[in-house]
C-alpha cells in the first residue's frame, strides 16, 4: 500500500490587485461524468462568455451544438449517429439532448464497452468551434473515512481515501472533493496497486455532515490541463501573473480551416475559445462527519 498526504493551504489575506481585461471569449464546460450502471451518458454542456475579474459571468446563447458519436473497429468507423443538444432551460447557457427533435437524442452508455470517438461542434456567432474525445475509464473508490490529523491549523478535517489502480492500463485521475477543489495523480509510482492518501480541508464540519468525494478518469491531456488550473488557482505562480482564463483545453476554433490551403490557425495564435471537452467515468463516495 502507498500512502501520499496532501496539503491543503488555504491564504486569507487581502491583496488589492489591478486586474486585467480581455476581449469576451467563449468558455465550454464539457466535463461529462459518466455512471455505467445508468442507461444514458448524462451530457450537458455549459457555454458562456469570459468576463473581467470579479464580474457576473455572462452566458452564451450559441446557434447549434451537436456532438457525433463515431463507433470504432480496428481503426475504422464502423457507426456513427449524433445528438443535437439544445439550451435546458433558458438564460442558463446549459446545453442537454433536445427533448423536442424528431427522435431520442440521448447517447446510451451500452457503447462505451467499444471504442468510440466523441466530436462537439459549436456554432456561436457564425464560428465554428470543435473538439474530440474519447471514453476514459476509472477505477472505483474502495474506501474513505475521517482521520485524525491537522496540518498547520487545528480546525482542518481530514478525509483518508484509497483505491485500487487497474494493472493493466496506463491510469491518470482527479479527484473531486468538492467546494472547488480537485487533486490530479497518476499511476507511475503505484501501478496495480492499492494508494491510500489524505486529504484536509481547512475547515471543520458539523457532526453528520456528508462530504461527497469522486474520483474520475483522465486522459494525460485533460490530466495535464486541470493540473495547470489546480496550479493557477492556488496562486503558486502569483496573484493573477498567468490567469486561469488562458489556460487552453482541447477545444479550437476550427472556422477558417479548409483542409485545403489552410490546415492551422499558426496565423491566428490568440483565436481560441477556453474550456475542455471530456467524457470520463465516474465513482462517488460519502463521507460522513462524526
């Protein structure tokens, strides 16, 4: 068993800072967590505009979203079929299966047991914007429970958690522990093996409080990308010196791409939207406080 313990540091000083401004640019929240004992992926996809610092986050009201699902075979495509997505309820900016299309645009999760590629395409005022992913599998919590220690203040709590790795793939996780907060790792030093690790947040509960822990699966892209945020958020590099908002995900402007004479966006080095698209499975854990 490998044991890691992670700290938690939380920073309460008040810093007055000029912030910087940008010109709005589109942000999709498309982190699909996925339950395989349900009958549907839940897909719902979050799409808004940038704002400067500390200002209402406004949302985006996009002409379509549609995502294709293509079915894979030795490298071929052996299906494919897609789900027009429409906005759930209005002014929210979130984008579920349209409930009112002339078929069943829920995806099931029965062919995530093959290998499927996944394709979001937005239009929002009259660009295009694209990303791919696949499916990426987890391996299930196998216990949490509230531990004893503190780290630098009295009133943390801390949650202690393990799981199995699979053996037989390459495994990148992150782990939800919510109120914002998330831990990436990978397999590299605990290959098939059992980790076991603490967590502490910087805050005490009320006795039968239930914290909600998950643990999701990453491809070492998205796993590189939110290991960036995680970073960024936690001021290591300094207040504001890189802000969260460029770090770019896996979704691009594709609108003046012709795979003809133009292929790249080398031209273009500022036009992208920010944001990531990921379908992972997911297992949650209650811890309840005592």
């Amino acid at each position: 068993m490998v044991w890691l313990f992670v700290i938690f540091i939380s920073c309460e000083d008040v810093v007055e800072v000029e912030v910087p401004t940008d010109n709005a640019r589109l942000a999709v929240e498309g982190l699909i967590r996925v339950d395989r004992t349900q009958p549907f992926i839940p897909i719902a996809v979050k799409v808004s505009l940038t704002n400067n610092f500390f200002e209402e986050i406004p949302v985006a009201a996009v002409e379509s979203i549609v995502i294709i699902v293509d079915e894979i075979e030795d490298g071929n495509i052996v299906a494919s079929s897609s789900s027009s997505l429409a906005e759930e309820v209005p002014g929210t900016g979130v984008y579920t299966p349209d409930p009112n299309f002339s078929s069943d645009q829920r995806v099931s999760t029965v062919i995530l047991d093959g290998e499927v590629n996944f394709t979001l395409l937005i239009t929002y005022l009259g660009r295009r914007y694209l990303a791919v992913t696949k499916y990426v599998p987890t391996s299930p919590i196998d216990s949490v429970f509230q531990g004893n220690g503190t780290l630098f203040d009295e009133d943390d709590t801390e949650a202690i958690i393990s799981f199995t790795d699979n053996p037989n793939r390459e495994d990148y996780y992150l782990f939800d522990f919510g109120f914002g907060d998330y831990l990436v790792t990978e397999d590299e030093f605990y290959k098939g093996q059992q980790f076991q690790f603490s967590w502490f947040y910087d805050q005490t509960f009320e006795s039968g409080t239930e914290l909600e822990i998950s643990i999701l699966g990453a491809t070492e892209e998205f796993y590189n990308y939110m290991d960036q945020l995680i970073e960024q958020a936690g001021d290591l590099q300094g207040p504001f010196q890189t802000p969260v908002a460029t770090v770019r995900g896996n979704i691009f402007d594709v609108t003046d791409l012709d795979n003809i004479e133009v292929f790249d966006n080398v031209d273009q080095p500022n036009l992208f939207p920010l944001g990531y698209f990921a379908i992972v499975q997911e297992f949650k854990r209650t811890l309840t406080i005592e």
